[in-house]
C-alpha cells in the first residue's frame, strides 16, 4: 500500500484526502446542527414577532406607511427616548446609530430614515424584562432624519435626528 492510504476494516482503502474531507463534512454538520439547536434555544420573540419577519412593514416606502404597518399606532414624541447619530456621515453605508431609554416595559425598537427609498431600516423585539439598549449601523442614501421608535407599555413613542450624508450609502 502507498503512505497516504488508510485501510479501514470492512471496507475498501480510503486516500487521506478523502478521511480529511470527511472530518471536515462532519465538522461542518456538527457546527451546522449546533446553529439549529442555538437557535430553537432563542426566545421566539428576540429578533422577529412571533407572527414572522414584517416583510410588509419594510417595504413601505413612506413613514406613516411603515408605522401604520409595523405598529399600527402613532408615535408621540418623547424625551425619554435618547437616539445617539452622527450629526454628518462622511459615508452613508454605515452610519453608527444608538437608542437608549428609560421607559418601562419596553417591547419593540426601530429605526426609520426618511429619505431611504424604503423606510424601515431596522426593528428588533425584545423579551420582556431585556435592557432597552440597541445600537446598529444604518444605510443612507441622503440627507434626512433617523426617527426612533420605542413601543413600551403598548404605547408607541419617537425622537429624531438629522444626519447629513456626504456620500449616500444606497446606490448613491
């Protein structure tokens, strides 16, 4: 037999190319299996209503749309909602944006940009008794406001902020 044969019993000589290749295939599925039990171990709640992904809400292409679709509800503006975003983004493919709040019961954040060709850029459920505190990069394409959304005790409040795009992020 040549050196880079395996003899396994049973069984016709195998390369160690092909046991390498194996081992690696079941690596991979092994690393793949664990993704599916990690995620069936996440709340159902974490990142996406129960009801699936709010593919209507983000395909609206104005801000009332996306509201009324993701929330039903009008947002009131508050003070207890604090957005952190550049006031200029020199690249509008990644704007650093961060939303903190003190109100109770805080179950949904999102975040809308006014001048992206589709409004809702962000939105994340949170389970009950998680820390308000997101913090994400957003698309641009232009010049406008990021508007943050926080539905907390079945309440739905705002703020917002303008952030000026030196180079848009969305084809721009």
């Amino acid at each position: 037999m040549k050196d880079d044969t395996v003899v396994t019993k049973g069984r016709h000589p195998a390369s160690r190319r092909q046991v390498l290749h194996g081992i690696a295939l079941a690596g991979l599925g092994m690393v793949a299996g664990g993704a599916g039990v990690l995620d069936a171990a996440w709340p159902a709640a974490a990142a996406v209503p129960a009801s699936g992904w709010p593919q209507q809400a983000f395909a609206q292409k104005s801000e009332a749309a996306a509201l009324k679709a993701l929330y039903g509800l009008a947002a009131e503006p508050s003070d207890k909602v604090a957005l952190d975003v550049p006031e200029i983004a020199e690249n509008g493919a990644v704007v650093p944006v961060s939303l903190t709040t003190s109100l109770p019961d805080v179950s949904a954040i999102s975040f809308l940009v006014s001048g992206n060709p589709f409004t809702l850029a962000a939105s994340y459920r949170l389970s009950p008794g998680t820390e308000a505190d997101v913090s994400c990069r957003l698309k641009m394409a232009k010049t406008s406001d990021v508007i943050a959304l926080v539905l907390a005790g079945g309440k739905l409040y705002s703020t917002r902020k303008q952030v000026k795009v030196t180079l848009g992020g969305c084809g721009g």
